[in-house]
C-alpha cells in the first residue's frame, strides 16, 4: 500500500510545530500574556501535531 510517511523522524514533526507555536507564544508574551501559560500552550501544540502524525491524520 501507499506509505504516506516519507522518512521523516519525529524531530523533523515536531521542530517545525514548535517554532510555529513559538512565534505565536512570543506575541501572546509582547500582549501580557504570563509566560509560563504561553509556553504550555507551545507543548501542548507540539504535541498535538506529534500525535497526529504518528496516527496519520497529517
């Protein structure tokens, strides 16, 4: 059958997902937002994505 994953190792899921979230994580900081719930915020997004890739929903 049709291998969707072409190679890619969980680092190179997750590296992009952080930084995406981490742009947004750095504006919701400049808004006030306490940083500690801006960087959760950050895994918790990370994670997601790692999960949906390993369960092939991306």
């Amino acid at each position: 059958m049709y291998k969707s994953k072409s190679g890619r190792t969980l680092f190179d899921v997750a590296l992009p997902a952080a930084i995406g979230a981490g742009v947004v994580t750095t504006f919701a900081i400049a808004q006030g937002q306490h940083p500690a719930m801006a960087i959760a915020i950050t895994a918790i997004a990370t994670i997601f994505t790692v999960v949906c890739y390993r369960f092939d929903l991306i």
